[in-house]
C-alpha cells in the first residue's frame, strides 16, 4: 500500500515502517510539525485561523466551535488543516474572554 490520497504523512509497513506490536497492515501516522507559536500570537488569531480552516474544509465552524467551546471535547474540532491541534494551544477560558470582549467592544460602538 503507498501513501494514502491526499495525507502525505501516512506510511504502512509495505513501505518498509516495522510495526511494533507485530500487526500487518498498521497505518504509521507521523507527526506533522507544529506551526511557530508566534504566528498565532493569542486567542483571537487562533480563533480566526481555526473557523478558517474550518470553512475551508467544507466543515460547519460555528457548530463545531460552539461544541467545543460548551463540552471541552476537542473531537467537536475537526483535524482538517490541524485545526483541533491549533484550538488546543488556548486554554477554552481564554477563547471564551476572547469572544466575550470582542462582543461587548461591538456593542459599545
């Protein structure tokens, strides 16, 4: 088996990847490197990138944000674009001020 469709990250042991626990057949995922930590400088930015990617992918964010914003369960969070890694480096409490602040600096205007 090659690589899968579309996922350049994905091996099988057909390419030479020795499963550990001895299975046929087992998908190797690697890790997919982070984007820099100054890129996403604070809540709002990881906000914004993760409706983005959210969009983009064809996916529902307000849905899946409100989800995960309500239960804490980042599988609300599709992996699209990295996108449930991306919301895991605010805490919720920070996204939530985030959202708060920005609502009551639009109503104020």
């Amino acid at each position: 088996m090659g690589k899968a469709e579309g996922v350049g990250s994905m091996t099988t042991e057909a390419e030479g990847a020795q499963p550990a626990d001895g299975a046929s057949g087992t998908t190797f995922l690697r890790p997919v490197p982070p984007l820099p930590r100054d890129e996403l400088q604070g809540p709002g930015q990881v906000l914004a990138r993760v409706y983005s990617l959210l969009a983009e992918g064809g996916y529902n964010p307000l849905d899946q944000l409100v989800g995960y914003l309500l239960s804490g369960d980042p599988a609300y969070i599709t992996n699209y674009g990295d996108a449930r890694s991306i919301i895991r480096r605010v805490g919720r409490d920070e996204l939530l001020e985030e959202l708060v602040r920005n609502f009551l600096a639009e109503d104020k205007s």
